[in-house]
C-alpha cells in the first residue's frame, strides 16, 4: 500500500513535472526583433542607391507633407490620400519599405515616387527669414532658380577693368581651378566697335567651359549724372560696351546645322549679373563712400590668414603656383584678378551657398548704406 502510495506519488509528481515542462516549452518568451537583413529582397534593388541622408529626407518628406502638396512628386491624388490615411492609423513612417503596406501602393509605385523626391532640387533658400530672402533676391539682377542652383557645380566670374578683363573660374567648395586676365590693347579716342569685338573674341576664346558666368552690372558705367571729365565717361562706355559683346557671346552657343540652312545660335541662360556694390560690401572694402583696394584681401587669402570679421564666408583654396603668379603680376593686373575672384566668391557664397550669416552681413550699415 505504502508503495503503491509512494508509486502513485511518484507517478502523480512525474505527471505534474510533464505538464510543467510542456507548457514551459510552449511558453512565447518575448526576444529582442531581429535585425533587418541588409540583402536587398527582389524587385527592390533600385532602393540600394539611396543613401543615409536621401532616406531621411524622403522620410520627412512622407511625414510631414499635406496630400496636396505630395501630389508635386510622381504619385497619383489617390496614393497621396493612401499615404495620408496610413499615417493617421499607423502612425509616422519609419521605413520607406513600410510604403509597400499602404493600400494599392506597389513596387512600381514605390519605385516612382522615391525617386522624384530624391532628385527634387534641394531648396537652400528654405531655412531663410523673409527678410534675408529678400536680400538674396537683390543681389542679382536676374534671379536663380532652385533647380538650377542645385545643380550648379562651377561658377566663372567676369571682371571688366580699366586695362584688363580678368577671370576666375571656382567650384563651389572654393577651390579656384582658374585665374587669369586679357591685357586690352591700347583703347582708341573714339568708340570702335571692330576693335571691341575682336577683343571680346579672344577673351571668349579663353575663357574657361563653366556651369555659369558672372558679371558685375555695369550699368552704372553710363550714368553720367555725376561731373566726370570726358576721358573718364569715354573709358566707362568703352568698358560697358566691352561687356555687352562678352555677354552676346557667353549667353550664345554656336550650332553647326547638318543640312544647308547654316550655322544657328540657341540661347542659354548661363549669364548672370551681381550688383556691383556686393562683394566689396560683403569683404567690408566699403570704407564710408569708398572702396579700398582689393589687393590686400586677396593677399591675406593667399597668405590664409583671413580676419575672424570674414571667417563665415567660403574659404578659398588657391593653388601655390596661381598664387605665385598672381604674386608676380602688376598692380593693375592684380586688382582685375582680385576682383575676378571677390566676385566668384560672394556669388557662391550668396546665391548659390544661401550661406545666412554672409546674407545678415550686407543688411549691416557698418561698412556701407543699404543695397540697390
């Protein structure tokens, strides 16, 4: 008895320690969610080009944009709503993947709409209060899109003095890739077109190929309101009427037709016009009514040892054997180059960069009055 008891006991205690082990295997323990495999599932290989950055921005763009406003991307009014629909249940997107989960949303869909958001032109202009907008739009007189300022690489600027029309050809991480000047022969007494053209011929000859080009306006050059002796205003229009011919050819490409109607020419727009009170503003050479020479500047950038007061705008990365020929110039020829280069300088670091502090700077009535 004792022993079937104890047997019965024993036999009880086993059955309980079955069941105990059974549900303990049966039990779902909760374990940290594996890791996303990093193997790209078929049909999604297009979304390996994305990087890091692009994906985040696409994310913001996902979350933080109106169904209306999603529509300027390649995706149906109908998806957009979707889109909009699965935020509100689900919540904000964490995976471009996740847009595959989005009702009547395929991979071919996906595929469209990832990439019209990561070649949308990125808007530098966006972070800007409106009164520093306002300052971009005065500092050329035609303006710059966001498309085409995104896809600005190079930039030459164009600088027409007294003796020489200089240049400068920089990309826009500030390294200069090109400076160089045009000595002009000696000018004539009176306006000679032919000569202006020749002139204008081999500058444009030698510039270098460049996304776009820059000029200072000289407009102001025929402004005769102020008492100028007649040497003075007969070299303005000389210098202003050299540069109209240099923007006639930089702003024109030359086609050569295949049949007989002969060569065409086709408008580019690749020309633009900074006003010329910008860059000495911005490298504070305004000096009450007057403008110092920018020699010493240049000099001090070459030198690298810039002023705290100029650190914030595009550091420029020239080459030692420009920088020794620019050394060995004349003085003339060093104020054109210096010139060239301030100009290229402040276009990238203004228009292009959209740099803010550079933009605050010039509204300053420290260094000169205000910009028109």
């Amino acid at each position: 008895m004792l022993i079937k008891v104890g047997v019965r006991c024993i036999t009880v205690k086993w059955a309980s320690a079955q069941r105990i082990a059974n549900s303990y295997f049966h039990l779902k323990i909760p374990t940290a969610p594996a890791k996303e495999s990093s193997e790209v599932a078929p049909g999604l290989e297009f979304m390996s080009k994305y990087d890091n950055q692009t994906v985040d921005r696409i994310l913001t763009v996902l979350n933080s944009t109106c169904p209306s406003n999603l529509t300027r991307y390649d995706i149906s009014k109908g998806c957009s709503q979707q889109i909009q629909k699965y935020r509100i249940k689900k919540g904000p997107f964490t995976s471009i993947k996740q847009l595959l989960d989005v009702e009547n949303f395929d991979k071919k869909y996906l595929e469209k709409l990832l990439c019209s958001i990561a070649e949308e032109p990125i808007d530098k202009t966006r972070s800007l209060d409106k009164p520093l907008k306002k300052v971009l739009q005065n500092i050329t007189l035609n303006a710059l899109t966001k498309e085409k300022r995104s896809k600005i690489k190079t930039v030459t600027s164009i600088h027409v003095g007294l003796t020489h029309v200089s240049w400068t050809k920089m990309d826009i991480d500030g390294h200069l890739l090109v400076w160089d000047a045009c000595d002009f022969p000696e000018w004539p007494k009176q306006i000679n077109t032919n000569l202006f053209h020749n002139v204008a011929l081999e500058v444009w000859s030698k510039l270098p190929v460049s996304d776009v080009y820059v000029a200072e306006d000289v407009t102001p050059l025929t402004n005769f309101q102020n008492k100028i002796d007649s040497k003075t205003m007969l070299r303005n229009i000389q210098r202003f009427q050299l540069a109209m011919t240099l923007q006639m050819l930089i702003s024109t490409k030359f086609n050569q037709s295949d049949g007989n109607e002969g060569p065409s020419y086709t408008q580019i727009d690749n020309h633009y016009f900074i006003r010329p009170n910008i860059p000495p503003k911005l490298f504070q050479l305004i000096i009450g009514r007057e403008t110092v020479s920018a020699d010493s500047l240049v000099q001090t950038i070459i030198d690298d040892n810039i002023s705290k007061s100029l650190s914030h705008i595009l550091p420029v990365i020239i080459d030692p054997f420009e920088a020794s020929l620019y050394n060995g110039s004349n003085k003339f020829r060093k104020e054109g180059l210096s010139q060239a280069l301030l100009t290229a300088v402040a276009f990238i670091d203004l228009v292009i960069l959209c740099n803010p502090v550079s933009l605050k700077s010039l509204t300053s009535n420290q260094y000169s009055t205000k910009i028109k």
